[in-house]
C-alpha cells in the first residue's frame, strides 16, 4: 500500500488535469479524453509508474470517466433538443461493435504501438480541426447499409484505441454529412456512452504488471474520481466562456497543441 507523501503528488496533477480537461471540452466541444490520455501518460511516468501496460491504464482511466461524464452531457443536449435520437439507435450497434474490437485489440498491443496509434490518430484529428472547413460535405444526409456499418464501427474502433469519447471523430464525419453542428455535437456525446461503456468495462477486466497505485484491471480509481469531480465542476465554466468570446481561434490554437502533443508521443516511440 502507498504511502500518503507518493500519492499525494498525483492527486494534485490529477486535480490540474481535470480542472483543465473540462474547460477545454466546454469551450472547444472536444471531448476531454484527447487531452486526458497524453496527461496521464505523462503524469505516471513522470512520477515513475511506466510499467509496460502504461498506455492501457491511461485508455482505460479515460473511458472510464467518459462513461461518467457522457450520461450527464446526453441528458444536456437532450434537454435542448440537440440529440438526433434515430441516428444514435441506428448506429449504436455499429459503433458499439467498433469499440468492442477496439478494445480486444488494444488489451493485446504493446504500450509503445498505442502510442504510435495515438500519435498517428492525433494528428490526423489536429489537422482537421485546423484547417476543416464547414462547407465541406460528403453527402446531403448520414448514410444507410454498408456505408453506416463501416463509418460507424470505424468510430468506435479508433476512439477506444486513441481512450476518446465520439466527439473527435463523430462530429466531424455527422458534419460531413449535413447535420448541424450542434446537433452533432449532442447526438456524438450519445456516441461517447456507446463507446464507454464496452470498453470501459473491458479494461476493467484486464491484468496490468506495474500500474499505478490503486488502480482496477486498467482503470486508475484516484484519476477517475477526481477527473470526474473535475470536469463536472470546470466544463459549466468552459460552456460560459465560450458564448463570452470567439472559440475559433482557441480551437486553431489546441489543434496546433494536439497536433504538438501527438509529435512527441511519436517522437518518444521513435526513442528521440
């Protein structure tokens, strides 16, 4: 068992972490997984628990607190009518499907290949997020067959593998086909519970050699209690400043910080 003084230094990072993820996700409308994932990862092993599972204790850690957290933000959306109900009941199967292969696959890789995934992924999401436009279309409605099996499975494949919730990639493929923005915003934080849920209860089920202190198959307790304290508590500020000021620019501004953070994990897989 821990002592106090080993803990104590990752609760603070935990709270910062946590302070920092819901303001993003409130004033940007990106999931805080994308920036969950890369903190935690650093965070451990800055306080010395690389153990060689450490990139499924940090995907499982934020999925975990997706699962929390998405509950509350559907039933927001829901509120304001911004959840299209017949496209997430379509597609849940799909994307549930998705993230339960993702999740089989990510149990079975190592650590660096996550962060490899991650990187690659991340870089793909920051330069979209940089330089998309909103006119640009790949249809004039969500497609049906083939189509919404292969998008929707894609969906919650790459979230689980990247520990993300269904708003990097969701909201922009809806926006692609003509849904609007706030729209699918709402109907991808359904996603988001779709995704969790599986997966989450699937790390939580895995074996991890060197984990962090208190941590569950793969999901670390202290960081999901006190990320999910967090940003119930910071995301409202983060909605606020949004509708305060323009959260364009900001959003250029984290697309080139994500873009920044996938670089070095792709860097530290190099060994650079």
């Amino acid at each position: 068992m821990p002592d106090f003084i080993t803990v104590l230094p990752l609760f603070g990072l935990l709270v910062v972490i946590g302070g920092v993820a819901g303001v993003i996700a409130g004033l940007l409308g990106v999931g805080g997984g994308i920036v969950l994932v890369p903190a935690f990862f650093y965070t451990f092993a800055h306080l010395g628990y690389d153990g060689p599972q450490l990139m499924q204790v940090c995907l499982g850690t934020s999925l975990a607190t997706i699962m929390a957290t998405a509950m509350r933000s559907v039933n927001g959306h829901n509120r304001k009518g911004a959840v299209d109900w017949d496209v997430l009941k379509g597609w849940a199967p799909f994307i549930g499907t998705g993230a339960v292969l993702g999740f089989l696959l990510a149990a079975q890789l190592k650590s660096t290949t996550l962060q490899a995934v991650f990187g690659v992924l991340g870089l793909i999401a920051g330069a979209y997020m940089a330089f998309g436009r909103a006119e640009w279309r790949l249809g004039e409605a969500m497609p049906t067959g083939p189509g919404k099996w292969a998008l929707g499975g894609g969906v919650g494949f790459l979230s689980v593998l990247m520990g993300i919730g269904g708003g990097t990639f969701g909201v922009p493929m809806m926006t692609l086909y003509n849904m609007p923005i706030h729209r699918a915003v709402g109907t991808a934080s359904g996603f988001g519970l779709i995704i969790a849920i599986p997966s989450a209860i699937g790390f939580l089920t895995m074996r991890i050699d060197g984990a962090p202190p208190f941590t569950l198959g793969a999901v670390n307790l202290p960081a999901f209690v006190v990320i999910v304290a967090m940003t119930l508590l910071t995301t409202p500020l983060g909605v606020r400043l949004a509708h305060a000021m323009n959260p364009k620019p900001l959003k250029r501004a984290f697309a080139v910080f994500l873009i920044l953070v996938a670089l070095n994990m792709l860097r530290k897989v190099a060994g650079f």
